[in-house]
C-alpha cells in the first residue's frame, strides 16, 4: 500500500505525466458525452426492449462501450476499426509486401495504420447501414425513418461518429499511459457499472443474499485468474554460444525465451462475437420474408441462438478454435529458430534449426490448450453466472471483465515506464 501511495504522489508530482493523464480522462469524458448524444428517428424504448430480448446483440454493445443500446452519434463504436486492424494484421502474415512493409520499422507501421484507417470508412459504412436495415426489419417500430436522405444522413453520421472515436484513440495513444482503443471500451463498460449495481439494489431479496456472496467471490476468482492469464508464460532457456572476435570474447550468456498462455489477447473473442452474430442476423432477414418456409427456417436459426446451452456451446468451441487459429498465425517458430541459430543461440538439449522449431511448436501446442481453455470459459462465464445463480441485473461479462482487466494491466505498465524513465533521467 505504501508502495502505491508513493507511486500515485510521483505521478502527481511530475507535471508532464500529471498533465498526460488529465488529458487521457478529458479524451474519455467527450467519448462519454458523445455516448449520450441520440441519433433522430430511433424509438429508444422499443430498441431497449429489442437489446434486452437478443443476447446475442450484447456482445456487439461491449465493443461500442454501451453507445449502441442509446443509438448515440457513435453507437458503431471502435468495431469496424478493430475489425480493419485484424484484416490488415492478418494480411501482413499472407500479402509479402505487406509482410516487408511491417519490417521497415516505424515508416512501414505508419503506412500500414494509414491503410487501416482508409479500410475503417468502408467497413462503418457497411455495418451502418446493416444494422438500420436490420432494426427496420425487426418489426419492433425501433427505426422510424422513412425517407431514402434520412436514411443516408443516419449512415454517414455513425460512420463519422466511428472516426471520431478513432481519432480520439489515436490522441490517447499518443500521450503513452495507455492503449486510446483500449482505453475507450474500458470506459463504455465501467460507465455501466453503477447502473447494474443500482439495478441489483433496487430488486434484492434477502433469500438472494448467499447467491449475490458467491457471485462476488466468484468475480475475485476470476479476476484473478484472467492476471494470471494474462502474464503467465512458460520460460524456454536459452544459451549462446561464446565467439571470439579479434581480441575480445562475446556471447556466453544464459537467458531465456518467453512464450506466453495467451499469445492471442482478446482477438479470438472478438473473431467469436464476429462470427456468432452472423446466423442471428441472417435468421432475422430471413424470418422478414413473405415465404413461409423461409421465414419459419429464420425463426428456427434465431430460437436456435437463443438457447442458452446451444449459444454457449457454440461460442466456446469458436473462442478455442480462433485462439489456436491465430496463435499459429502471429506465432512462428521456423522465424524464431532461425533467428537464434544466427545469433549463435540455442536450446540446451536441442539442436539447431529444425529440431528447435519443432520444440517450440511442440511447447506452444501444450500452454495454448490451456490458455484456450481458459479464455472459452471466461468468455461464457455471463451464461453460467445466469443459469446457476439466477441474478440478471449484475452478470460478470467474461468479455468485458477481460477487456477490464487487460487494459488495468497494460495502462499500469506504461504509468510505470512512464516513472521509471523519468527517474533514470533524473
């Protein structure tokens, strides 16, 4: 305690990094502000009660920071930027000029962003104009536009509102106490917190007294287990070689080779969210049409999702399949075999080259089981708090809670990069 005491009074003390983080939570407070900034022609009562009868549409609302359920200026959010960035991230493993573009340093990561940026129009655009195509068709009377303009104002407002937020991202960033994108989900779901707290309060009986005491223990349980997620890894040794040159000696030394559990981050979920929505969506077009038989299949493929066992099923078995999915994407043990064997480093007990690399798939094969495992379960933790404690109001979102979680951490560190390089220059 006395440690964070004096950590926070240095913060406080050093103007620059004092003035940074002031001007991370005014960036944070205009985001909130455009959150509550209602677009026209939107029946917010009837898009509420659409939110609360479709689980599915939940997942979405967490990358939009909770502006989606108000239908705010930026109710897109940062998803159509985050999906660019894994287009893109997965493209520099596939295109080669791509990959030679990223291995140009700073130039070739600014590029790269630049494209991301332009392919982020398009895609907010695109989801714009699907989401009001969908809310239209729902039946619900959520969307009261009529007129062709209206309808284009409304898709060119969200997609201004999405790169006003990544612009605002981009200026978090750029003040280095904290990932901007990051930063602006995190504060979409701790804004909602105090609701569903009040909301809890507000319907408690005492029967649910021993329910609501082991839904906090076990919301501390799996804090802590996403840390240890999060910064667990498993230390390979690694020896180089001594090498003589002229008259000095180099090399000798022992370190070590970190392979992390969780290599993937939060992308796999975001691939799963990405994905399950897709039926869902389909199903509601589908159950629009005027045939019997297809609307009847749409109504079947929506119930379908619904089903909270079916629903949780299938959005584990995606969660472990895209973890391994890209962890085999970003990581590449042939690269980092060949890397060592030229700087004249080596696995002890192993040899070289091939051997190496088949060493490093073999023991990242083993602690990515778990770590998928892992993040399948946090992901669908909401369903099992649900379904075994029956509390509605206050659900840990496995999603959410990880995204929480991972920012804490990583803002932390950079805070204490921040202090620690300050301190060096002193």
């Amino acid at each position: 305690m006395t440690q964070t005491w004096e950590k926070i009074k240095t913060i406080w003390q050093d103007k620059d990094l004092r003035n940074a983080i002031l001007y991370v939570l005014l960036m944070l407070a205009i985001f909130r502000l455009a959150a509550h900034i209602p677009l026209p022609g939107i029946n917010l009562e009837a898009l509420k009660t659409f939110f609360a009868q479709n689980q599915v549409f939940g997942l979405l609302n967490i990358l939009s920071g909770g502006a989606m359920e108000r239908f705010s200026i930026v109710a897109l959010g940062v998803a159509p930027y985050i999906t660019a960035s894994i287009i893109f991230q997965l493209l520099t493993m596939i295109i080669p000029s791509l990959e030679a573009l990223s291995k140009e340093g700073y130039a070739g990561y600014q590029k790269i962003n630049q494209y991301t940026r332009i392919a982020t129009v398009p895609l907010a655009a695109l989801q714009a104009f699907g989401l009001i195509t969908l809310l239209q068709r729902t039946g619900e009377g959520i969307v009261t536009l009529t007129g062709f303009k209206e309808k284009i104002l409304t898709v060119v407002t969200l997609t201004a509102g999405t790169i006003f937020l990544m612009w605002l991202g981009e200026l978090v960033s750029e003040k280095k106490v904290g990932n901007g994108i990051s930063l602006l989900i995190f504060a979409g779901i701790v804004a909602d917190l105090p609701i569903s707290i009040q909301r809890t309060l507000a319907t408690f009986e005492p029967v649910q007294i021993m329910n609501l005491i082991i839904f906090v223990f076990l919301g501390i349980i799996t804090v802590a287990g996403i840390v240890t997620l999060n910064e667990g890894q498993r230390h390979i040794p690694i020896t180089y070689a001594r090498r003589i040159r002229g008259i000095r000696m180099y090399g000798g030394a022992d370190t070590y080779l970190p392979l992390k559990v969780n290599q993937a981050g939060m992308i796999p979920i975001i691939f799963a969210i990405s994905l399950i929505l897709f039926p869902p969506l389909v199903g509601q077009f589908l159950s629009q049409i005027k045939n019997q038989v297809i609307a009847s299949g749409g109504k079947l493929l929506i119930n379908l999702f619904q089903n909270q066992i079916f629903y949780g099923f299938i959005y584990f078995v995606l969660v472990v399949v895209f973890t391994y999915f890209y962890t085999s994407v970003i990581f590449k043990p042939d690269q980092i075999a060949d890397h060592l064997q030229k700087q004249g480093g080596f696995v002890p007990g192993v040899r070289p080259g091939k051997n190496t690399a088949e060493y490093l798939s073999k023991i990242s094969s083993r602690i990515m089981l778990a770590g998928a495992l892992s993040l399948g379960l946090i992901a669908i933790l909401p369903l099992i708090t649900q379904g075994v404690l029956k509390i509605t109001t206050l659900t840990i979102g496995g999603a959410s809670l990880l995204i929480v979680v991972s920012v804490v951490i990583e803002t932390v560190k950079q805070i204490e990069a921040q202090i620690a390089m300050r301190e060096y220059e002193k």
